[in-house]
C-alpha cells in the first residue's frame, strides 16, 4: 500500500474511531453545526495509480493540501456531494477516464460518494480543488 494512502487511511480510522468512542455521554451526541466534527476520506483513481488524501472540516484540517476551500465546497451542499457543480467552462471531449470517492461522515451523517468523469478537466470542472491533492 503505497505511504500516502495506508497514511490516509489510518488517519481517517483514527478520526472516525475517536467519533465512535465518546469519552462521556455528555459528547455522545455532538449539536450538528460548525463544532461537529467531520471527516472525509478521499481517493482518485486516474488509471496511472490511486491517490488519497483525509479532510476534516470543525475543525478545519486534515492531509488535503487546501482543507479551507474544500470544507468550503462540502459546507455548500451540505455533504451531498452530488450537488456539486462548481464550474461550467468548457472540457475537452477526450476520454481519460477518472474516478472519484468520498467517505466518511459530514454533520453525524454518512457520505458514500463515488463518480467517474469522462476526464479530470470534467472532475476539476464539477469538483473545484475538492479532489485536487
């Protein structure tokens, strides 16, 4: 498993296992809002190998390059990943293509989040820097 993603994925296990294991029941269960922890695993397969990377956003953080923007652009659709679509400019209509995934948990609610683009201009296109790492 190459560095960045065994690192990636023990950091989401490590995030997502505290989340499950509250240390009092008084943070058993967290008000829903910009305090509540939130944590994405996020890959891209570009057929020339795998690449991950982890986002937490309340608080802002994680291994993405740029968690501001992206916790930013998740905020935006609330978690429904779907609804993303940042940019209309144009794309070449070359095919190369480029699957993205997403999961993990925003605001106490799961996130299972997978889709293939015809290539990455179409992924920057309806993603922003969101899968940009």
């Amino acid at each position: 498993m190459p560095f960045a993603r065994r690192t990636a994925t023990l950091a989401l296990a490590a995030v997502l296992g505290g989340l499950a294991a509250p240390a009092s029941p008084a943070q058993a269960a967290p008000r829903p809002g910009p305090e509540t922890p939130s944590v994405l695993l996020l890959t891209v397969d570009d057929g020339a190998g795998l690449r991950a990377t982890v986002l937490t956003c309340g608080p802002t953080g994680g291994l993405h390059p740029d968690p501001i923007t992206a916790c930013r652009l998740v905020a935006r659709v609330d978690g429904d990943l779907d609804a993303l679509d940042v940019d209309g400019a144009p794309c070449t209509s070359q095919y190369d293509p480029v699957v993205a995934r997403a999961v993990g948990i925003w605001q106490d609610r799961p996130v299972s989040y997978t889709r293939t683009f015809g290539n990455a201009c179409l992924m920057q296109r309806t993603t922003a820097s969101l899968f940009t790492f």
